[in-house]
C-alpha cells in the first residue's frame, strides 16, 4: 500500500493548450445528478483525456423553513416543517477545452446546474 502507480500521467513539460477544467454540478434530484456524472466521466474517458478525478461528492447543503400551519395564530400551535437537500458534485479534468467542449455537449438532465471553470496549467504551477 505504500507504492501507488498512477496511470495516464506523462513526466516533463505539459503540452500546450492542456488546462485543468472543474465542473461543477448541482441539483436537488440525486438520480439526474449522478446520471450526469456517470455520463461526463464516461465520455471522459471515450475521448482518453490524461487525467479525470471524481465525481468529489460535496456534502448535502439541507435548507429549512419551519412555519405555523394556522393562518390567522389561533387555535393549536401547529407547525410546518419543509426542506430542501441541495447535492454538489465536482469533477476535475486535465485536457485540451476543445475535448471539454465535446464532452459537455451530452444531454443534461432537467434540473442540473453546471458550471465550468477553466484555468491554465501554467498559472497551478506558479501558484
């Protein structure tokens, strides 16, 4: 357990063009969210990018609102209790955006946010 071998990773210089690309998914459905994923990081792997890690399953963000049943405060205190369970999915990439472009062009499902961020490898290195 102390040797790990990696696989895809290339020694020297990175080649040009190459950026580290996380995308961001979000979505209260945990099925639509996770079929996104599934599909990402197969295409991900179809197009033989160097390097994908994830899908990071962030934790579940619970939103709640307790309100009184009654209208007008009379009568029993009743109460209401509602909540909403946000999911968060990261996947990290290390490719050419041309490749990200193909990738993301898949389906989404109703009711997946995703963001991308891009940045270039030269500036990971530096920082």
């Amino acid at each position: 357990m102390a040797t790990a071998i990696k696989k895809g990773k290339q020694e020297g210089a990175p080649e040009a063009g190459f950026h580290r690309i996380r995308i961001t998914l979000t979505s209260r459905n945990v099925k639509n969210l996770e079929k996104v994923c599934t599909d990402l990081i197969r295409g991900a792997r179809d197009q033989r990018i160097l390097k994908v890690k994830g899908p990071v399953r962030l934790p579940t963000k619970v939103l709640r609102i307790t309100t009184r049943k009654s209208p007008c405060g009379e009568g029993t205190n009743t109460w209401d209790r509602f909540e909403m369970r946000i999911h968060k999915r990261i996947i990290d990439l290390h490719s050419s955006s041309d490749v990200v472009r193909q990738i993301t062009s898949i389906s989404i499902e109703p009711g997946v946010q995703v963001e991308v961020t891009i940045e270039d490898d030269r500036e990971a290195e530096e920082s």
